[in-house]
C-alpha cells in the first residue's frame, strides 16, 4: 500500500519548486542583463555620448533661466533633476559653481577627485550675460538601465513561477474537473460508471469515497428491485396457492352448513379435510409472516420479558424432543444448568424453534439420533441443535427465509444465531445473554 500524500505537502512543494525556477530565471535575466550593460551603458562611449546630450540641454537651460555667475541658483535646480549629476564650472580658473549633492542629498560621484575632469567631459558654457566659463560635466547614465534591468529580471522571475506553479498543479486541476464530470453523470442516474480513482492524496481519498458511495447505491437498488420482484412474485404465488385450499375449505364448510353429508363417518372426513386446509393456510401465513419479518426494514422491536434460563429451555426443548420422537426420531438431550434468566419474546422464541423443528421433519435423518444440548458459557448460554441430514430430502435449492428469520429473531433479543453443514451433519448453535435480577449476568467460567 503506497504512503498518503497530504495535498497540502504537496503543494508546498509545488510553490517551492515554482520560486527556485523564479530565482534561477531571476538571476539568469540579471547577470545577462548586467553583461550587457557592462559592454555598453557602462561604456566610456555611450556615457561621452550621453554627457554631450546633457550639456546641450544645460546650454539651453542657462538661456532660458537666465543664468549668471550671480545667479547660479538655477543650476542646483536643474542638476537636482537628475540623482547622477555632477557638474563644476570654472570662469577664469576660478571655480564658480560645484553641484557636490543631488536631489536626494548624497554626493553624485563617490570620490571625487580632479582627474574627473577629463578633456572629454570639458565644455564651454556660455552664460545669459555673455560670460564664458568651462564646465566639467559627469552624468552616470547607466542608472536608469541598471534599475530597468532589475524590473525585467523580476518581471520574468514573476512570469516563471506562475506558469511553473500553474504547470504543476495543472494535472490536479484536470483531475477536479474530471471528478466534476463524472459526478455530473452519477447525478444522471447512471451508477454504472465508474468514479477515476488517482493518486494517493485527498482528492484520491475523495474520488475512492464517492465511488464507495456509488457502489453502495447501485446495490442498495439492486437489492430493492430484488425485493420488489420478490414481493410481487410472493403476492402471486400466494394469490395461487390460497386460492385452491380455500376454495376446498369453504366447499367442506358448506356441505355441512347444509347437511350434506350421509352418515357420521362423512362428516368427520369432511371435518378432517377442513383442518387439513386450516392448517395449509396457517403455514401459508407464517410463511408470509416470515418473509416480512427477514425483509423488512421498519419491523418494530419486541417486549421482552425476563424468564428462567433453565425452566424455559426444558420447557420448550422437551416439547420438541417429545414431538420428535413421536415421529420416530431418537433425541438424545444434554442440559446442563444455566442458573440465570433469559430475557425473551416468548412467542418470537417458539416461533424460531417452531422453524428449527419445522427443518428437523423436512430434512433431518430418522435413523440417526437428534442431539439437543444446551449450557452456560461465561455470560451466555448456548443451545445447540445437531442432526444428520437425510439421503432422502428435497434436493431443490431453498431459500433459506426460515433460517432466515431466526437470525432476524436472536439479533432483537441481544443474541445470535449461526448454523453449518458439515458432510452429513447439520448443526444449529443459538447464543442469548444471561441475566440475574434483571441485571446482565457477570462473567462466569465455563460450565459445558
């Protein structure tokens, strides 16, 4: 059996495989990034080309702000445009003006030093009033391309994670949607179709639990439909078959309603016939009775009664041993005393063993003994029925309804019932609680 893995883990792990292709993505894009600027914003070229830019500009910023060498004010508002400025200017070797903080108030270049001002970064400015001066001008352009490189790389890193993280659990997300469709059909009332059960998470748990619930669905229905086919072949069945003891029993009655009969010896034919089919129909009805009582769901619970373990078994056993040898069959009984109460529906009680004997006559070989026994085991007290079955009995498949019922019998009165058929021998063991004084028996040793 494979291990579970929790959906949670495994979308943890999901999340932290999408940020390490982010972060590799995110590095890849910055280095290349960087390479690139290195070779050419942070080339000596591009950088001249931009400074000479920027001092045409200034030139026409000094006209328009009309610039002197008693108002340089101008100057500090145009250099704080830009956080990567740096400009000094001289008039006459004497220095006039020096931008040494940007707009942010740190110092544009770091280190600066006289060497700076190259030839290259040398410029003639011509102020408003017709002053020339020489102006040494440093712009570090590759600022903006620097921090758009950093955009980029985490533009992409944003982009990696969202189609690995989609990527990964997109199989997860098929199989939601699967799961969706297939429950579309369940709701159609096809509970034939089988529930894709995959992978050993949640969802799986879940798909194998819908399926679960299928299954159990689809047989719950067959098992009604069996019972309604078996309902209305009962119905039938037992339309036919009281009809003709019926008939017959209201013919007997009504020949001696009427006196239709010639001598005594008629009338107790007549009167024989009449409980012949009396008792036909009573086995109809338990039969009947029998079949609603396995097979139906809303079968209220009995009363029971507290009664002597050891009277009520004698009672009932003797009866049913005596009956049974009457009709040649050897019982041999073996009772040991139960010193307890049975708490019992004595008529449900008959009526289980009503069954038992009904089988011993049908099936049950009269040339082998009967064992009847009975006997306390800790708590509960067991009643065994044994016999050898008959090479003559009915070799037709039954239904098994009687044995059935006292199952149904024993489960309401705290009990059960068990029965096997090993080679020739058939044997019944009933198991019921014991009681002292109203109060379950405590546990006592074996005493069979």
């Amino acid at each position: 059996m494979s291990k579970r893995h929790s959906l949670g883990v495994q979308l943890f792990f999901d999340v932290l495989r999408s940020l390490l292709a982010a972060a590799a993505v995110f590095l890849v894009l910055f280095w290349g990034g960087d390479w690139l600027l290195t070779r050419t914003v942070y080339g000596e070229s591009f950088t001249l080309q931009v400074t000479k830019q920027k001092f045409e500009r200034l030139q026409e910023y000094v006209m328009e702000k009309e610039v002197t060498p008693e108002n340089l004010r101008p100057l500090d508002i145009w250099c704080g445009r830009g956080n990567q400025i740096y400009l000094v200017i001289y008039e006459n070797d004497r220095l006039i003006y020096e931008s040494f903080y940007t707009s942010q108030g740190q110092p544009p270049v770091e280190d600066y030093t006289p060497e700076m001002e190259s030839p290259e970064r040398e410029f003639a400015l011509k102020l408003s009033d017709g002053t020339q001066t020489r102006a040494f001008l440093y712009v570090y352009a590759g600022a903006a391309y620097y921090y758009g490189t950093i955009f980029l790389s985490a533009l992409g890193a944003f982009v990696t994670f969202s189609l690995c993280f989609i990527a990964l659990i997109h199989r997860k997300l098929r199989y939601i949607q699967q799961l969706k469709k297939e429950l579309d059909i369940l709701a159609g009332g096809d509970l034939s179709y089988e529930v894709t059960v995959r992978g050993n998470d949640e969802l799986g748990e879940l798909a194998d639990g819908i399926d679960q619930m299928r299954r159990s669905i689809a047989a719950h229905q067959a098992a009604e439909e069996r019972m309604r086919l078996a309902n209305s072949e009962l119905v039938t069945a037992m339309s036919h078959d009281l009809r003709t003891p019926l008939t017959s029993l209201l013919a007997y009655l009504e020949l001696m309603e009427r006196g239709k009969y010639e001598n005594q010896e008629q009338l107790s034919h007549f009167i024989r016939r009449s409980l012949e089919k009396t008792l036909q129909i009573k086995s109809m009805a338990d039969k009947l009775f029998e079949y609603v009582l396995v097979y139906s769901s809303e079968w209220a619970a009995p009363c029971l009664e507290h009664r002597d373990g050891d009277e009520l078994l004698q009672h009932l056993l003797g009866e049913y041993a005596f009956s049974l040898e009457n009709h040649g069959f050897v019982v041999q009984q073996n009772f040991s005393p139960l010193q307890g109460q049975l708490q019992v529906n004595l008529e449900l009680l008959r009526r289980m063993f009503d069954n038992l004997y009904s089988n011993l006559l049908k099936y049950a070989d009269p040339a082998q003994p009967v064992e009847l026994a009975y006997w306390r085991d800790g708590d509960k007290a067991h009643i065994s029925l044994s016999n050898r079955v008959s090479p003559h009995r009915d070799k037709r498949q039954s239904t098994n309804i009687g044995l059935n019922t006292c199952g149904k019998i024993l489960r309401c009165h705290g009990g059960s019932f068990s029965y096997r058929e090993q080679g020739e021998r058939f044997q019944v063991e009933v198991i019921l609680p014991m009681w002292i004084n109203g109060e379950p028996s405590p546990v006592q040793p074996e005493e069979h």
